[in-house]
C-alpha cells in the first residue's frame, strides 16, 4: 500500500477516540483497539492516515506504550493498520472490505445482508413511484429537444417545491427555489455561499453527521449549542452573540437525532435574533413532512422578517419520498438562490431531468403519498417503543412526534463499544459520538424504526445479544432474560 502524506497528532486522536475505556478500567488494549477499529470502519478516520507513534499516543491518553503497543498488534492483525519499520502505521481497511468504500452508517455502502438499524431512511412507496415514474417517462418528451443542462431546476419541479411552501404558510415563488442533488449538496452549498476557512458555524448538539462533515470539510468551525429538552433561546441568543458564527444551521422539525420540535414562538424568536445578528439561518426540515402525530408549525422561514435574516430552509426527496432519488431544494430570495446556484456551476451543471420530473410528480401528490405511509411509520414506532420497553428496560428513547428515529439514553457511557459488538451479531448502528463534536453523546444511541418489519425482532435479539457482552453489565444493567431468550 502506498502511504499518503496524511497523518494525525496525538491530541487530535485522542479527542476523536472520546470516552473509550472500560468502566471497570479492565482490558484497556481490546477498548483502544474496538474504538479505532470502529472509527476507521465509520469514515470518522480516513482511510491511509497515519497514527501517532506508540509512545506519543500513550502520553496523551495517559495509559502504558505497552496497552497501546497491544492495541496498534491487534489492529494489524486485523488489518485495520499496516505499519512499515522505521517508518510508522497507516490505517487502512480489513481484507473483507478491500476495494470498498468504509461502511459509515450515513453512507449506502455495506452489506445487505446487516440487519441495518443505522439508517433512518425508508424504502420507496412502490406504487405510487412507478406511477410517477411513468408519468415523468411523458414528460421528458418536451424536453429532448434542449440541451438538458439547468443549474436553477426544471420549471414543473421548482413550481412544485414553491406551491408545496405556499400550502404550508410559506408564501413562495419558483425563482425562490434552487433545485439540489439532495439535501447534502444544499447544505454544501450554503457553506460555500456563506462561509470560508476557519469560519464559526452554529450548530446544535447532537446534529446530523452529514452537516458536521460538511462544515469540516469546508474548512469551517463547528459550535456547539447545547440540545436537551428543547432549543434554550437564551442561550442561543448568547451564543450568536459571543461565537459569532458566520452561519447556523438548525433542524426545527423532528430535529435529526432527537426527535424535538421547535415551537411557533421558538420559530419567531430564532429568525428575529438571526436578523438582529445579521447570522444567516440554513433551516433544515427534510422531515418536516414525516409528522405522525400531528402537523408541525408552519415553516420557520414564515415567521418575522425572515427574508431579511436570510433565512434558507432546506428540503429533500430522500427521507419522504426515497434515498434513491437524489434530489433536494433550498429556498431562498430570488438572488441568494441565483448566487448559489452559479457556486454550483464549479460543482457540476444541474440535477438528472427525468429525476427531476419524477419528483416533481411525487412532490404534487405528497399529501397522498405520506398519509398512505403514516399508519405503517405509527405503528412501526410505537411497536419498536413496545419492545425496546420489554428487552432493554433500562433505555430511555426520546419521545419523537415525527420523523423517522428514537434517541436513546443508554444510562452508560458505552454506545461505540455497543456498535462495535453489534457488528459481530451483523447488526448496523449509528453510535451516538457521530452525532456531536469532538466524541460527545457516548451515553446516547440513535434507532430508527425503518427495518422492515419481518426483521425487526430478530435485529432486536441480535442487539439484545451484543448488549450482553459489555462489561458494564456486570454491573447489573441487563435486558430482562426471560424477554431476550
């Protein structure tokens, strides 16, 4: 293997690693090595990076080069390093995953076969798809006589995006609207117009992975606010008042993981101290439309003077609709929207056409579409909750009136240790460390309820299994036996 010129310190590695050791302080060398081990397989540790030498780390971790020496063999045995003398270790992927992209929860990489309780993302609504699919196989006739190239959107898809808006309290024009390669590229796309190197970008904590990635990627600064029961505003008004952020980016509708809903008075507030700040807002309701027990508040960009604060609320066809289809929006002033859509000229030159007709299809039919999928998502969710109470009485899920996903407070700090195991009883997990900054959310698990129902009970038995085997149980924290058998 060829060694890239990429390398992290000490320090650096050791805020990546989070909380990994073992409560009872035993079988330190087998902790470092499952942790590494997961954050190379998840994509939180690139491939061919160079890890520090074994004294270096073990002085910032404060253990013995003889645990981290034991640590750095088991890994090259399991060919998650490989290491040249006198020269360092790379990390590098296991033989059975070579030629493959790591398995990161939040990429559709990976073996079918997993019982896949990582990714809150539904298959597709068949029946409806195929029509609309078919429907769009029409209308591609009126547009083969073009060039095909649009960096703003198809017209049928921008005015449906638009109408959708204006049913919901938002009152928008097709110019306001800038058609994605998915929610991702939106949100790639407001960093780029609003951010550079260095920059401060507001975030809650826990948020979605993605967007961290993003934010990093672009060379940008994440900050922390602090996400509990709620969205404090004080303390959001303070930190945009003393970070300074260039950018915040906030998921007010079944906030991605937890589950929470800002409240209408929330919404005004939130986009008055945006404008008084001068901080523009990228509002990501991607799951505004997967409400289960109620309609949420109107789009936040509807409250006060949001075209003033600069506000740009984000949506996607992915999570309502299907991840196959890689389309996503971003609405915006008719001139924000004009600016980003040519950054995104360096990026590349529109969205697929027929995608485009499809979804646009979808999107005039979503009302139907997504009553016909609420009565599965309810009682998938409530039927997860059910069982989840009966395996693992002492979790704690969050109580989400929409959306796709519970956030479980595991009552240990072990939910990256719990991955590691679930992945040898093939079942696939989101632990909680990817979704805050710096390896926060140890105690914390996202599960979503979008496994196919004929697996759910057996995933659930696999995890029950794997939950097991953690030291901590030990302790007395264990599913009811009667229930797991």
């Amino acid at each position: 293997m060829e060694a890239l010129d990429r390398r992290i310190g000490a320090r650096s590695f050791a805020r990546l690693l989070g909380d990994w050791r073992p409560p009872d302080g035993r079988g330190l060398a087998g902790a470092l090595a499952d942790r590494v081990r997961l954050l190379v397989l998840d994509g939180r540790l690139p491939l061919q990076t160079r890890v520090p030498a074994e004294r270096e780390l073990a002085g910032a971790l404060g253990v013995s080069r003889t645990t981290v020496a034991a640590a750095y063999d088991a890994l090259r045995d399991a060919a998650v390093l490989h290491s040249r003398r006198g020269s360092g270790s790379w990390t590098r992927l296991p033989a059975d995953r070579a030629g493959t992209v790591a398995p990161s929860p939040f990429s559709p990489h990976g073996d079918r076969a997993l019982f896949d309780l990582a990714h809150a993302a539904l298959p597709a609504p068949s029946e409806e798809l195929r029509a609309a699919a078919a429907g769009a196989l029409h209308d591609l006739d009126g547009l083969l006589g073009g060039h095909g190239y649009d960096l703003l959107g198809l017209p049928e898809l921008r005015a449906a995006v638009a109408r959708r808006y204006t049913e919901r309290g938002l009152p928008t024009n097709p110019d306001q609207v800038l058609v994605t390669a998915g929610a991702q590229q939106a949100i790639a796309l407001a960093l780029a117009g609003f951010t550079g190197p260095g920059d401060r970008v507001l975030v809650e904590q826990p948020t979605y992975p993605n967007a961290l990635e993003a934010i990093t990627a672009r060379g940008a600064r994440p900050v922390g606010l602090p996400l509990s029961d709620g969205w404090d505003l004080d303390l959001v008004a303070a930190a945009l008042r003393d970070a300074a952020p260039r950018l915040a980016y906030v998921i007010p509708d079944f906030q991605n993981p937890t589950g929470a809903v800002l409240d209408p008075g929330g919404r005004a507030r939130l986009v008055e101290l945006a404008r008084r700040t001068g901080t523009p807002l990228v509002l990501d309701e991607t799951l505004s439309e997967l409400w289960l027990d109620g309609p949420v508040p109107p789009p936040a960009a509807s409250f006060g003077a949001a075209e003033a604060a600069g506000v740009l609320t984000l949506g996607s066809a992915s999570k309502v609709f299907w991840g196959g289809l890689r389309v996503g929006w971003i609405r915006g002033t008719a001139p924000t929207v004009r600016r980003l859509a040519a950054l995104r000229a360096a990026v590349d030159l529109g969205s697929p056409a027929l995608e485009q007709l499809l979804t646009a299809r979808l999107v005039h039919d979503l009302p139907a579409v997504t009553a016909g999928r609420r009565a599965a998502l309810v009682t998938a969710r409530d039927g997860l909750r059910a069982a989840l109470a009966t395996r693992f009485p002492a979790w704690r899920p969050s109580a989400p009136t929409g959306g796709l996903s519970f956030w479980i407070d595991l009552g240990d700090p072990v939910s990256s240790r719990l991955t590691v195991a679930a992945r040898r009883h093939d079942v696939l997990l989101a632990a909680g460390p990817r979704f805050g900054i710096d390896g926060a959310f140890e105690r914390y698990l996202r599960l979503p309820w979008t496994l196919r129902p004929d697996r759910v009970d057996e995933a659930l038995d696999r995890l029950a299994t794997a939950w097991n085997t953690l030291d901590h149980l030990d302790a007395g924290v264990r599913p009811d036996p009667v229930a797991v058998a």
